[in-house]
C-alpha cells in the first residue's frame, strides 16, 4: 500500500498538479495585479470626469462605490477560474441575490434611478422654485431617493425622486426673465383709449419692467396689452410684461396695487356682478 502511495506516478502527478498549482498562481497573480491597478485606474479617471461635469458629489460618490465593488467581485470571479474553480455557482447566486434585492426594493432603486436622472440632466437645481407632485416651493435639497423642497408658508416638503423624475414639473426660475400676465376691467361706457393709456404710462414707469428685447433671451419683448374680451359687466384689458425672474412678485403686486390706485384716482369705475330683480305687480 505504501509503495503505491509513494510510487514514482504519485509523485510525477503530485510534481504535474504542483507546476500547474504554480502556474496558476503566477497567473492569478499577474491577473491580480493588473486587474487592480485598471480598477484604481478607472475609478480614478471617472471620478475626476464626474467632478469635472459637476455632477453632485453624493452621486459620483456613491456611483463609484457600486462600480468599484462590482469590479472587484468580476475580478474575484476570474481568478477563481484560473483555478479551474466552476464559477456559474458563483454567478448564478450573485444574479439571485441581485433579483431578490432588486424585487424587496423595488421602490427604493426606483427613487435612485430618479435621482440618478435629476442629478446627470439637472432639470432644477437647488434654489430653483418648482411645482410638482402637487406642491410648490424652494428646492432646499437634492438627495439620492429624494428632493426636499420648502413651501412658501415654511413648511419641508421630502418628494420621492421616482415620480419626480417621470411626473410633470414646472420650473420657474429656469428661465432668466419672466412675463407678467394681468388684466384690468373697468365698466361699459369708460374711454378704452384713455384706461389703455393710463395702464401702459404706469407700466412703462416701472423701473423693473423691461422695455424690449434683451440680449440674452430671444422671447422678452417690450410691454403689450390689448382688449382681452367684453364680460358680462366690464371691459377687460389684458397686459404682458417681462421682468427679471427674480422680480417677479414685485413686478406683478406693485402693477396691480399701482394700477388700481391710478384707475381709482382718474374716477374710472370699476365694474362688479349685479342682479336686476324685476317686480311684477298683478
């Protein structure tokens, strides 16, 4: 038995399986090695072109992070093979791992890819006011599974990414100027081209509205106004302006209280909904 054991073919296998194992070795080895240096590589040269885009630190953060793991566990799965090691197992546990992960957090990587979308395009950034999901407010915050936004009466608002990223949004101070939409009624009988004039001196006067076109914006246009419609009880003039986005409210407030001071003073009346009632004596 043990001539068999140490026989000259166990110890030619043993010497074979040995320069193999060593060959095996020196390759994994070598796969090592240059494996990591290309990780250390290319997560270095992504990290500086996510910075250099400007894209929010917590993503690119947390981008290479997932990249970074995947590639090492790729680089596991390889030089287990040089072994001769079977790695479908290896495979096929990882992809049932991901699945069941995927499906418990369905949601939550819903709201990553969302936030993912709105941190690359930047479709509003932080400072930026912005109704959507039913709410408007300041964007306080950009987050991975949320945007935190704070109302006008100072109230935190915390929206899923997920929706806002797939829902409608409206974005107001994306634009650098904004226009200014009002009308003014005054009653039947009044001299239109008399209102029209008064309107138009009081918005040409305004230091905050713009007067024309401006370099920079290819729709501000100077003030304009016409007659918007006959109502039921008055003439209606509407007006456009542009402005500053940042001078919105106070554009449109001041016109308003102005507009309506100089109206009064001038005497012209402003109409209001009447009943006629008739009494029919038998």
């Amino acid at each position: 038995m043990l001539e068999k054991i140490f026989s000259p073919e166990t110890y030619s296998l043993i010497g074979q399986w040995a320069v193999g194992f060593c060959k095996n070795l020196i390759v994994a080895a070598l796969v090592y090695f240059i494996g990591s240096w290309i990780i250390k590589w290319g997560i270095r040269i992504l990290t500086k072109m996510l910075e250099k885009s400007k894209v929010d630190k917590s993503l690119y953060t947390f981008l290479t992070s997932i990249i970074n793991v995947v590639a090492w566990f790729l680089l596991a799965i390889v030089i287990v093979g040089i072994f001769g090691i079977e790695t479908s197992s290896f495979i096929a546990l990882f992809a049932s791992a991901g699945v069941a992960i995927g499906m418990a957090l369905s949601g939550t990587l819903q709201n990553f890819a969302g936030g993912v979308m709105i941190l690359l395009f930047k479709p509003f950034k932080v400072g930026d006011f912005i109704e959507a999901q039913g709410y408007a407010g300041v964007v306080k915050e950009i987050q991975i599974f949320n945007t935190i936004i704070r109302t006008g009466d100072a109230q935190i608002i915390i929206i899923p990414n997920g929706g806002l990223s797939t829902g409608t949004m409206k974005n107001s101070s994306k634009e650098p100027y904004r226009r200014v939409d009002l009308d003014f009624q005054f009653e039947y009988g009044a001299d239109y081209n008399e209102v029209k004039q008064a309107i138009s001196d009081v918005i040409n006067a305004n230091p905050l509205v713009l007067q024309g076109p401006v370099a920079d914006s290819d729709v501000v246009a100077a003030p304009w106004m016409g007659l918007g419609n006959l109502g039921d009880s008055g003439v209606v003039i509407k007006t456009r302006s542009w402005c500053k986005g940042a001078d919105y409210w106070t554009v449109y407030f001041g016109l308003n209280e102005t507009i309506y001071q100089m109206l009064k003073d001038r005497g012209f009346m402003f109409p209001f909904n009447r009943v006629d009632v008739n009494i029919l004596n038998k």
